[in-house]
C-alpha cells in the first residue's frame, strides 16, 4: 500500500517531536509518523494501556479502512449515476437533447408572442350568376 507523505508546519513538528521523544514512546513500540497522525489519540491510548499495532495488525486495519473507503466511493458514484440519470429524463421530458455531450432545450418565448396567423380569403366566384347583358337585344 502506497504511503502518503504528510507535511507539518515547523512548530507543530517541533512541539509534538519534542513531546514524542520526553515520553520515550519509541521505546514502547510507537512511530513518529503514527504519532503525528494523531497525537490526542495516540496520547490517549498510551495512558489507557492501549499498546500500538502489531505492523500485521497494522496492515490489516489499513485494507480494512482501504475497502470500506472504496465501498463508500462506489456507493457515491451509484448515487451521482441516479442522480444524473434522473436530472437527464427531466430534461427530456421538456423536450431538451443531448447533442455532441451538451444538453440542447427548446427556446421560449413569452415576452413577444407569436401573432395569430391571419389566412386571407381569395375572391370567390359568385354562385348564381346573373346573365350577361348583351348589346343585341336593343
């Protein structure tokens, strides 16, 4: 397992150094690293009689952190995919498509709404006629 390296400021590595090193906790199986992780708790279990991990105790209490952080991070990813998936069929429900990976929605307008369309009527032709007055009859 990959160890992250952690840095501290100057006077907090100082003051805890120096309290690591007056309790002699090297001597009582307790790392300088594990102690700056967490100086209270280490402290706390000193008095308690608490002695530190064994280093296969150790490495089993970091596969076992290891595994429950993986499966906290795959139950945030399930979570983000429903949450997505939902956000999704919202917007395909106003009527928006997804187009090169980007959401495209329908436009619109109320400031200037559209104006009736007006149909215009051609000329009708009359239905009855009247006969066509003829010059001959005079």
């Amino acid at each position: 397992m990959n160890e992250s390296r952690t840095t501290y400021p100057d006077e907090y590595l100082d003051y805890w150094a120096d309290v690591f090193n007056d309790m002699d906790l090297a001597s009582k199986g307790y790392t300088i690293e594990q102690f700056l992780r967490d100086p209270h708790g280490t402290l706390d279990r000193y008095h308690n009689g608490d002695r530190p991990l064994l280093p296969a105790q150790q490495a089993v209490a970091d596969r076992l952190l290891a595994e429950e952080l993986a499966a906290d991070d795959a139950r945030a990813h399930e979570d983000h995919v429903a949450l997505t998936r939902a956000h999704e069929q919202k917007l395909e429900q106003r009527g928006a498509r997804c187009s090169g990976g980007r959401w495209i929605e329908p436009l619109h307008h109320s400031a200037y709404p559209r104006k009736p369309l007006q149909r215009i009527k051609a000329p009708q032709a009359p239905i009855n006629p009247a006969p066509a007055a003829t010059g001959a009859d005079d």
